[in-house]
C-alpha cells in the first residue's frame, strides 16, 4: 500500500462523515419542526460539494514524493475542518426553531472555518507542487481573497439580505470552478 492510500484512509472516513452528517440533516428537513431556510439549505449544498471535490482535488497529493507526519497531520486537519463547518449547518439543538435563527447564531464560527479552510486549501495546493499552482492561475488566488473578504463580511454582519447575497456568490462560483477545472484527472 503505498502513504498515499495509508494517509487518506482516516481523511477519506472523516470527509465521509461530514456528507453522513449533511445527508442526515437533510433527512431530518423532511420529518423536523424546525424552518427551513433556503440560504441555510445553499450552504448544505455547497458543504455537500467541497466534501465530495475535496476528495476529487486531494488524488493530486498521490505523486507527493515525501509523506511526513506534519503532512499527513496537515490533511487530517483540513477534512476536519470540512467536517465541523458541515456539523455548524446541523447541530443537535435546533428543537423547534428555524435554522435561519440557527444559522444567524452560529455564523461567525460556520465563516471562522472558513477562513481557516481557504488558508489550508491554498497550503493544499502549495503541497501540490509548483506546476499545479500555476495550473490553477490567477484565478485562484483572486478567488480565494474574494472567498476572505466574503467570508469576513459574513463573520460581521447578520443581514439576511447579506448572508443570501453571499450563499449565492459562494454557492455559484464553486460550482463553475469544479464543472471548468475537476472534468478529469490525469
């Protein structure tokens, strides 16, 4: 077995926890009493998508020619982090109320992870080599300050207006990076 499938062994079991985590919640909509709340439900969307291309993007670290336990550390704390941002969107303590209210409350933590998860993802990429950097071009790198400043307004304002405004913006870009960059892998 080669490191590369060793180490992502318990990356790949926490990543499946978090989509068991969102599918679960998702499930809960159907028989809760809490309101839905369409923003809450583009954010469940765009965890659902980041764990499942996070999975896709992370194959690259297969040619990582030295696994170091600080790497290895490095990869379990960014599916971590994937995980608790999607644990943030359905927490055990909704009872009765609306996950708007919900969301509103723990969106400086859900927007922190966020932050972090834009930091390890540009480190990720920097794992990946020199070429793989430039592959991702400019626009990554404008992206991933756009993801900051996003990500910072939404830490300090409980707008709802803002928060939709930012659901979407986020939503929608991850999906046209992941449908233009991930059609394949070499």
């Amino acid at each position: 077995m080669a490191m590369f499938d060793y180490a992502m062994i318990l990356a790949s079991i926490v990543i499946g926890l978090a989509l068991t985590h969102l599918m679960q919640g998702l499930a809960s909509l159907i028989t809760g009493k809490a309101k839905v709340w369409w923003v809450h439900l583009l954010w469940v969307a765009y965890m659902m998508l980041t764990s499942v291309s996070w999975w896709w993007w992370e194959y690259t670290l297969r040619d990582l020619a030295v696994w170091t336990y600080a790497v290895y550390v490095f990869v379990l704390l960014y599916a971590f982090g994937i995980y608790l941002a999607s644990a943030l969107l359905f927490p055990g303590d909704v009872d009765g109320n609306s996950y708007e209210d919900c969301f509103l409350a723990h969106r400086q933590w859900f927007f922190a992870l966020q932050l972090g998860l834009q930091f390890v993802d540009v480190v990720d990429s920097a794992l990946k080599g020199p070429a793989h950097l430039k592959a991702l071009g400019v626009e990554y790198f404008i992206a991933t300050v756009a993801y900051v400043v996003l990500a910072l307004v939404g830490i300090a304002t409980p707008r709802r207006s803002v928060q939709a405004f930012i659901a979407v913006a986020w939503l929608m870009y991850q999906i046209s990076w992941v449908a233009r960059l991930f059609q394949t892998m070499q």
